[in-house]
C-alpha cells in the first residue's frame, strides 16, 4: 500500500483559504515543467490567466518566471510553443507581456538535451514567451514591479549594477542543468564549460558587491526537494551537495534569502531547507534560507499522470516542506517590504485550492549550536526520536 501512486498534500494551510496579496508588493508567478502538452496544462494556463488579472485589478505588479524545461520533449521551439496546453501558457505570456508585464527564463534539462541550449537566449522581445539576456544573469525588481537585466558577462568577467533606494529585490537566474544536465561530451561539453565558467563570475561579482537590496535565486534544479528528484528518491539529483563549489559557498555565506525552483513536478513551500540540508548533505547552514518549488504546471507526479514518480517509496527523503502536493498547479512568491509570501495553487477534484506561508525579510543567522533531526536513512524519521 506505501507504494502506491496517489495524489498527496501535506500542510495545514489548505486547510483555509488564502488571502490575496495587495499592494504595496510585487508578485512573481512561477512556471516550471510547462512543455508537456495535455487537458491538464490547460486548466492550469487558464488559472493562471485569472490569477494574473486579479493581480492586475489590486495593482500588484507581476513577474513570469519559467524554471526549465518549457518545451518538453519536442526540440523544435516552434513545435512545441504550438502544442495544446503548451501554447496556452505561452499566449498567456505573450498577453501578459502586452499588457505591461515581464517574463524571465531559466535553462533547463531539456534544453540542454535538444542539443542547443544557446537557442533559447533571448535579451529582447522575440519569437520565445520569455527573455533571457545569458545563461546567467541579474534581475532587478524595483517597488513599483519594474524590472530589467543590471548583469553583464564578457570574456568570464561580470559586472552587476549597484542598486538603489528604488531597488527591491534582485533576482539572480542560474544555469543549474550544465552541471546537473545530460551534458557529457563534444560540443555541449564546451557550451556547458563556457556556462559554469559565466556562472562563477556572476556568483564572484555578487560576492565582491555588498548590496542592502535582498537576493533570491532562482534554478532549474531545487536545492532540495521532497520529490522523486531529492535525496534518496527515484531520480537523486537535487540536493545541496550535488551543485558546484561557487554556488554551495554562495549560499552558505547567506548570499540568498530564498530559492525559487522547478525541476520536480510538484509543488512545495519551505520556510528554512536547514534540517534538510543536514539530512542529504551533512552540511550546516549558517543562514536561513527559504525554498519554493514548482514544476507541477502540466504533468504532476499526483496519479492518474504521474506513474510511479508518484510512489511514496519513490520520494526524496531530505526536505519535509511546510506545505506540498503533487496535484497539477503553481507557486507564487509575493515579495513585500517586510515578508515573502509563498502562495501555492493546486487543482483538487476539479476545484483550485490555495495555502500559504509567510516568511520574514530579516531573519537573524543559524545559531552556533542547533537541535539536528534524525538522521537516519527511513522514511519520514522524523516523528521518531533517536534509537526508537
């Protein structure tokens, strides 16, 4: 019976409705795993399309943000942006986009494995939903929802703006699948080399950049995930240990208040991944940092689509998130002056369902000593104490 494939939630929060956000605030909408085509692609696209006019009616500002793999398993952008439930979420951005607002990208794994992830590099407008000035670049937010690129590569050696009174938060998009992708030889070999490479002088410039203006980072990859890509599930490849060198230093030295990730076909809220970073990585974080994943836009893991990806057997074992399901749905982030608000959509027996967490822009850092959890290898340890 633990084995078997359902659709499952966790967290109290569904329990009661969520508020919706008002200004003064920015929201960014997260699109992760929207290239599979389907009835349920669908339905979510045309939930999206209503959350984002009730942004726009409570003058809250919105940002797209797409975590990878938007093409799914076709190679040709045209093709793919032409498939049903596909082309709903890109006529939903290009709608978006008339109607004033932005859309960023992300590179992910299928991206990589068409062969040509240089294609879908988009700085201005053009025949993609989505900008992307470089693999690895810079979005600063302002208060008013304005954003733009304030990142500039060149010969391995980055530059970022320095921000202003103006400046709310910086959004800083990484190439996570030329690490974690399928590249392994020839030419992408070279292009995934050259990306790492663009990567490390970003994080080098950050560093050497003291900035008051808060930073999120946003992925393909989670850096933990309680899917079948977290530690100890059915495809292991998500976990604090398993990113480069530079971006792991990043985070530890508190670079990044959350992380903002696809990859995973559900979605889930964390308000601090500490205790799981212990568990996959034995590693201790000093700061506090919060996670949202969403990749459960067209094909979740919840049954009857999901198969055995879905299988509680199948779960990665790290991260217990403060609210999760793998039932087809979106994130979203509200940044405002003085919290985040990560609000998760799901659609339950035809109806969609909303929860949220609220975490605080200040949190002070990790003390020295902390309580650790279980860190035995089982499954959901935690309510057990040591040797029971």
């Amino acid at each position: 019976m633990l084995a078997t494939g359902c659709a499952t939630q966790r967290g109290r929060g569904w329990d009661r409705p969520a508020p919706a956000p008002s200004a003064p605030a920015v929201s960014l909408v997260l699109l992760g795993e929207t290239g599979f085509p389907g009835r349920t692609a669908g339905h979510v696209a045309a939930e999206l399309r209503r959350t984002l006019a009730a942004r726009r009616a409570s003058g809250v500002p919105t940002i797209l943000l797409w975590l990878g793999d938007m093409l799914g398993d076709s190679c040709d952008p045209t093709t793919a942006l032409e498939q049903t439930g596909v082309r709903a979420f890109a006529e939903l951005a290009r709608e978006h986009a008339a109607a004033g607002g932005s859309g960023y990208a992300v590179l992910g794994e299928h991206e990589w494995r068409c062969g040509a992830p240089s294609v879908h590099v988009q700085p201005e407008a053009g025949p993609r939903p989505w900008h992307m000035p470089a693999a690895n670049y810079v979005v600063r937010v302002a208060r008013d929802g304005t954003s733009a690129p304030v990142s500039r590569c060149s010969d391995h050696l980055c530059t970022v703006e320095p921000a202003t009174d103006a400046a709310l938060v910086d959004l800083v998009l990484l190439d996570t699948a030329a690490w974690l992708g399928p590249a392994s030889r020839g030419p992408l070999l070279t292009a995934a080399d050259a990306s790492l490479a663009q990567q490390q002088a970003l994080l080098a410039a950050l560093e050497a950049t003291p900035s008051s203006v808060p930073r999120l980072l946003v992925t393909h990859h989670p850096l933990e995930t309680a899917g079948p890509h977290g530690q100890g599930g059915l495809y292991p490849d998500s976990a604090y240990s398993l990113h480069p060198e530079p971006l792991r230093r990043a985070i530890d030295r508190g670079l990044f208040a959350g992380a903002l990730s696809g990859r995973d076909r559900n979605v889930s809220a964390t308000a601090d991944i500490f205790d799981a970073v212990k568990r996959s990585s034995r590693f201790w974080l000093a700061h506090p940092m919060f996670q949202i994943v969403s990749g459960a836009a067209a094909h979740p893991d919840g049954a009857p689509s999901g198969g055995r990806r879905g299988w509680l057997f199948y779960q990665g074992q790290s991260l217990k998130p403060d609210l999760f399901s793998n039932r087809a749905g979106f994130a979203e982030l509200v940044v405002g002056p003085e919290t985040y608000t990560a609000q998760l959509h799901q659609r339950r027996c035809g109806r969609w369902h909303a929860a949220q967490i609220v975490v605080p822009a200040e949190r002070p850092p990790h003390p020295v000593e902390t309580t650790s959890p279980v860190m035995d290898p089982c499954l959901r340890c935690d309510p057990l104490k040591p040797h029971q």
